[in-house]
C-alpha cells in the first residue's frame, strides 16, 4: 500500500505551481478508512501564502470528514509546520523516497494541548 501512496505523491506532484522554487512536491494522506487524498504545493509570490502539498492533502481530507489517518507519503521530507500540522491528526508514519518513519521521530518535540 504504502508504494501505491508514493507514486500517488509523484503524480500529484505533476500538478504543483512552483515558479518561484521550481522544486515540485506531491503528497498523498491515507485515512484510517482507507481514503486517499493527494495534493501539491502551490507557491505564492507572497512566500507566506505558499501551501505545501501535505498541508493540501490533509485539508483536503479534513474537508471531507476525515480525521484519523495512517500514513502520508510526500516525495520531499516535510517543513516543521507540515510536520506539526499533521501531528494534530495523530502519530502516523511519514513515507518519503528514501525512508519510511513515525511523525514522532520528525517531530520529537510536538506541540500539542
């Protein structure tokens, strides 16, 4: 499954707006469900404005109803807020090119309420 998540990520990654970067990223989120939602960056000349593509798949699935989810796939390591953004949802394993990981060893230090 989690090989089907990474090339979904690659796909995604088709579809990213980076004229600033010209870095493209895709990322695709597995819900506990089994739901897949994809998504890519898309850049803003206001770099603040920029979404990363985990970000744009988890509100994507959020935005659906789901909120519980196994595994998120990208195909470049997560930013800090990416990282913290999806450590809301849970502890959930981080699948890139090169390694497979908990959000937990990412993000040793989370944020959380």
């Amino acid at each position: 499954m989690y090989t089907k998540l990474l090339e979904m990520a690659k796909e995604a990654a088709e579809n990213a707006y980076a004229p600033y970067s010209g870095l493209r990223v895709g990322a695709a989120i597995l819900g506990e469900d089994g739901s897949i939602f994809t998504g890519c960056n898309i850049e803003n000349a206001s770099y603040g404005a920029t979404v990363c593509a985990e970000r744009v798949a988890l509100y994507t699935a959020v935005s659906k109803g789901v909120r519980k989810f196994r595994a998120v796939a990208v195909t470049h390591i997560p930013c800090g807020i990416c990282r913290q953004t999806l450590f809301e949802f849970g502890d959930m394993d981080v699948i890139t090119p090169d390694a497979v990981q908990k959000l937990s060893l990412l993000l040793p230090e989370a944020f959380t309420l």
